[in-house]
C-alpha cells in the first residue's frame, strides 16, 4: 500500500472542515456532526481559552456589577 501524499491529506482535511462548518452555520447539524467537529478539532490541538482581552471581558470591566449579600 502507498502512503497518501501530503496534498492529498491537506485536500481531505479542507473538505470535511468545509462540510461541517457549512453543516453547523446552517443549524442543521447532527448530533454525529457536532462530535465530529470536536473531535476534529481535538485531534488537531484546536482549542479556544478565554484571555483577558475576550470581549466578555471587556463588557464586565465596563458594567458596574457588584456583588450582592443574601
């Protein structure tokens, strides 16, 4: 058996992305899309954290909330 070249396996990747994003902005995904998209994403050490400048971030900096007593 002959090992896939690299374009090939960059062409594959591509494509199923491209497929499952178009699924999931759609709002029609499967629950077998969303695992595959985590999964996906998983293997390939995609993930995303919450830093400081995350726009939630910043609209809790700009609010006045304040903690309440019971």
């Amino acid at each position: 058996m002959t090992k896939p070249d690299e374009q090939a396996l960059t062409d594959l990747f591509n494509v199923t992305v491209k497929a499952l994003t178009e699924k999931i902005r759609a709002g029609k995904p499967t629950a077998g899309d969303i695992k595959n998209a985590i999964q996906l994403l998983k293997d390939n050490n995609i993930n995303a954290e919450i830093k400081k400048a995350d726009p939630f971030e910043r609209l809790n900096e700009k609010l006045p909330f304040t903690a309440e007593s019971d």
